[in-house]
C-alpha cells in the first residue's frame, strides 16, 4: 500500500511539473526587404512582413535557400527552422522577366524558448 501510494504521489507531481507554452500575441512586426541576390533564376529580392528584429535575417536567408531549392510554393504555408526560432507563414512568389520577388509573412513565431507568439493584425 505505501508502494501504491508513494507511485501515486510520484505521478500527480510529475503530471504537475509538465512545462505550459506561454501563447501571446504581437500586433507591431516589422516589414521590409531583407535582401537583394543574384542567382541563375536572375535578379531574387527577399522581403519578410511581420518579422521580428532579431531573427528576420535568419529566416530571410533560410526563406531564400528555399527557394533556391524550389521548396517553396506561393500562397502556401511553410515552417522555417531558424536558429532562434521556428517561424510558420506564407510565402507570395511574383515574377517578371529577370526579376523574383518573395514575401515571407510571419504568422506565428515558435521560440526555442518555448514562447508562442502569434501575429495578430491590430484593429483601428
């Protein structure tokens, strides 16, 4: 009985511990182009909406391997793995002539932290 009790003990505190995602949302990101490069495709601008400061090279740069790597589809969702953060939003490819732009727009951002930040269009 006290095995029974001390395993049951043991299980409510474990159960207890498990870690919460803290889930907030952001209003205010950052919009602009993060690049200009030349590839065999021609002329390639990349732009992120939304983005945070601190990791909007990251994932710009990893947007554009993508690319170059035709996995990227437009008006798709896509889960960037970054080294801060894993960022999911939609990418918009346009093209003309020699020229490629793609828009990267954060939806939400996951950080390595365990913080959950959603994008979140302010109202007014």
């Amino acid at each position: 009985m006290k095995k029974f009790i001390i395993l049951l003990l043991f299980a409510a505190q474990l159960v207890s511990s498990q870690e919460k995602q803290i889930v907030s949302t952001y209003h205010f990101g950052h919009n602009g182009m993060e690049f200009i490069a030349q590839s065999k495709k021609g002329m390639v601008i990349i732009s992120t909406f939304n983005s945070k400061m601190g990791i909007r090279e990251d994932i710009a740069s990893k947007v554009y391997a993508m690319y170059l790597e035709d996995k990227i589809e437009t008006n798709k969702k896509i889960t960037i793995n970054g080294n801060q953060a894993d960022v999911t939003g939609k990418c918009f490819i346009r093209k003309r002539d020699d020229l490629v732009v793609v828009d990267f727009y954060y939806e939400t951002i996951e950080w390595c932290s365990g913080i959950k930040e959603i994008y979140k269009k302010k109202l007014g």
